[in-house]
C-alpha cells in the first residue's frame, strides 16, 4: 500500500487536523514538514496554503477533503457519525468554525505570538477587531457543547480535529485567554481532546 504524506508545517493547524485524523483512523503517514507559500506547496496547492496529501497516485489539498478522503478510503473507526443529524453536527460545527472562528483567532495568534517572535509590531487594530468576532464564535460552540461530550454529541469526530488546534494556540495568547475564561463547555472538552493520543502526538512544539 502507498505511504499517505502530509505535507505541511506541524506548526500548522490545519495539518495537525489531518494528522489527527490519520492517528484517529489508525492510518500511518508521513509528514513532509514543507512551509506555506514555498516552491514546493505552491506545486501541491495553487494558494500556497499547507496542508497537502499524496497518496499514491492521488493528490489532494484542502484539509476537509483529506479528512473525508482519510476517513473514507481507509478501514478503521468511523471519523464522523453515521447517524444523520449527529453528521450534519459535525459539519455544522466545522463550518462554523471555518466561516467564523479560523480567520480572527489566527488573526489573534498571529499578532500576539508570531508577529513579535519576528520582530515586528503587532497590529493592535486588527486584534481589537478580531476579539468580537472569536467571541461570537465561541459562544455559538460553547453552546453546541451544553450537554455534548464533542460537536457531533458523545463521540469525537473531524470537527473536534478541526477546532483543536486553534484553540491550543489561541489559549496562549492573553486575549485567548481571557475570550476562552468563561467558556465552561469549550474548557472541559478541550482538557478531554488534549488527553487523546493524536492529540498528545501532534502537539505543536512552539515558543
Ligand atoms: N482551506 C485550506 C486552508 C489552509 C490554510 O489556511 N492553511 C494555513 C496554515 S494552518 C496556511 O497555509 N496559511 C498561510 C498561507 O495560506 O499562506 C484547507 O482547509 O486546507
């Protein structure tokens, strides 16, 4: 059988999705710890953006498609529900969290931890910006978790894979801090999804 590589920084969110997806499903894989807008991404992906998958003779990008493609092309447990309404949770939670959340907390993130790591200023005005956004985000998963151990109810599925990584990120930041303080649902699902094994095993190591 052919290797499964992801290429992308395993600072990325989005890759560390597809490599959890990949420990999720009990898939080996490779990673190819290629940067965003080099040479050899932009042949992977036209935008530049990590992550990419080959897989044999298959070539993809776009991390919900690799997660699906993972998910479906593979043995091994199920990455999203088979019940209906708990999939469409699934892709419910994940599409709120790429519509909604992604671009202002990585907004956050990038001015508070990388920005400065660079040497340069942070852009205190899209910050500012950014931390009603993330919060209106928040709360809208905060709620989806009231009474739910993941977004798609008890199991844990691609749209936890995709929160995570954000969200581990964002908690670093003192405007992440303070956004995810009264967020109840969020931290006691977050302490659960760190413990798991792809998370453990994917951890970012950054700072
Ligand atoms: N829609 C893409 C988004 C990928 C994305 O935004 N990746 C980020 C890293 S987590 C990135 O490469 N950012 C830098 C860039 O696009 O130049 C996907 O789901 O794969």
């Amino acid at each position: 059988m052919a290797t499964l590589t992801i290429h992308g920084t395993p600072l990325s969110t989005y890759a560390r999705t597809c490599r959890m997806a990949c420990r999720e499903k009990g898939v080996a894989y490779e990673l190819d710890p290629v940067m965003p807008q080099s040479d050899e991404q932009k042949a992977m992906q036209p935008w530049g953006s990590v992550p990419a998958m080959t897989h044999g003779d298959v070539r993809m990008y776009e991390s919900l498609a690799i997660c699906n493609y993972i998910d479906h092309a593979f043995d091994g447990p199920p990455l999203q529900p088979a019940d209906p309404l708990a999939n469409a949770r699934c892709w419910q939670w994940t599409s709120v969290f790429i519509q909604y959340l992604y671009r202002p907390a990585i907004d956050i993130v990038l001015q508070r931890l990388i920005v400065p790591a660079q040497g340069g200023e942070p852009d205190e005005a899209l910050v500012e910006s950014s931390v009603p956004k993330s919060d209106k985000a928040l709360v809208a998963l905060d709620g989806a978790l009231e009474g739910n151990a993941c977004f798609a109810g008890g199991e844990a599925s691609i749209a936890d894979y995709m929160v995570l990584p954000v969200l581990h990120y964002l908690k670093m930041t003192p405007e992440g801090e303070t956004l995810l303080a009264p967020r109840a649902n969020i931290a006691r699902w977050q302490a659960a999804i760190d413990e798991r094994e792809s998370a453990v095993a994917t951890v970012p190591e950054f700072g």
